[in-house]
C-alpha cells in the first residue's frame, strides 16, 4: 500500500501541522492527528493485479456501477456507458481501461452536483481523457463530486499507457464515466462493485458483436 503523488503535499503540511498543534494543546494535536491519519487513508494508492487476458476491459475506477447504457459520444461515437460512483470511502485513483494512447484531454468547469445523480456527467466540472485502442476510442470522463473539488491528471496528449496504469484522481466522493466501443462487451450491471485496474467491466469479441441493451438509474 502506497501514497498517491497527490497526496504527498497534504499528508505532510497536516503531518506538520500536528507536530506543532501538539507543543500547544495535546488535545488539539490528538485531533489534527486524525485528520492526518484520515487524509493519509484517503490518498492511499494499493498495488492491483491487473488481468493479463488481452480482450479484457479492467474498471477505470474503484466504486459502484450506477449507469450502463447506449449512448452517442464525443470521440467514442455510438458506445457503451459505464457510470461509476465513488463514495469517500473508496480508493480514488482512476486506472487506465486498456492498453493504448492518449488522443487528448479536455477540461471542464461546472457545478458540483451529487456525483451518483446522471446529470452530473453533463453539468458537473470534469476531466475527458480521449484513449486511442486497437478495438476503438475510449472515453474517459473524471467527474468532480458534491465534495470532490479537485481533479488531478497524471497523462499527457500523446503518451503511451497500458492497461491499469493510474491517470489520475479526484479527491473525495466523485465519479467516472467510461465509454466503451459497442464491440464490448459489457460485464457488469447496476450495482456491482469494481475496482480500478482489476475487476474486468468488458470483454472485447473476436467477432465484433455489438451490446444493444439499455440500463440506467
């Protein structure tokens, strides 16, 4: 278990800051020392096992699947929509889906609605990394929650990542969207829980069958 690069800066100003809250008050220091203990928790980055089968799809995002539908998307066209939600709890580490190439990336500023709600997809501020795969483009979209305020991106336009490599993380509750070719096949349904880099969310098929269903919240 590691510490995400974003969380280096915060874990040790809030390491700091117990040190000397501690000199004044042992009460105080006890408290910030949770806090920091909290924060350290919440930029925790784990190892994952990431699936070696090269038709596999591995979550974007650790969470709940909230939303799976067809839809029209930029970059992606006609695709598979996978909605992830994080709670605070969650790992918040966002991982590459699969081996390829970032296309380009595209911020947006917005609101901050309930990251579950489906309209925070459309409204909410968000981060869309486009991925180039051998099976089609991908859409990533990182969206920033009631809480989350921040969204980090580790990739540049251009650069070669594999699959379940980490891109990015939004800090505190928040959500990821995943768009997938119709050649995919879906793997999960509402309510499953995936984890980032590991749990398999599609499968890619040799003979290019399109998913057609439609399930959303």
């Amino acid at each position: 278990m590691g510490l995400a690069r974003e969380g280096v800066v915060p874990v040790v100003t809030a390491l700091f800051m117990t040190m000397g809250a501690w000199l004044i008050s042992p009460v105080l220091g006890v408290i910030l020392g949770l806090c920091t203990a909290f924060l350290a928790w919440f930029y925790r980055e784990p190892h994952v096992d990431v699936p070696t089968d090269p038709l596999s799809f591995v979550s974007p995002a650790n969470g709940k699947v909230v939303e799976l539908e067809v839809v029209d998307a930029p970059f992606a066209g006609k695709s598979t929509k996978i909605g992830i939600f994080m709670s605070v709890m969650d790992v918040h580490v966002n991982r590459i889906p699969y081996d390829g190439k970032i296309s380009f990336l595209d911020y947006k500023r917005g609101k901050h609605l309930v990251a579950f709600a489906p309209k925070s997809s459309e409204v909410n501020e968000r981060l869309y990394a486009g991925l180039e795969t051998k099976y089609g483009n991908v859409l990533l979209v990182q969206i920033a929650g009631l809480l989350a305020r921040r969204i980090a991106c580790r990739v540049r336009v251009g650069q070669r990542v594999p699959k379940g490599d980490a891109y990015g993380m939004i800090r505190f509750g928040s959500k990821v969207d995943i768009y997938l070719p119709l050649a995919i096949k879906p793997m999960v349904k509402i309510g499953d829980k995936v984890k980032a880099g590991s749990s398999v969310i599609g499968l890619a098929s040799d003979e290019g069958s399109e998913f057609s269903g439609q399930e959303s919240i």
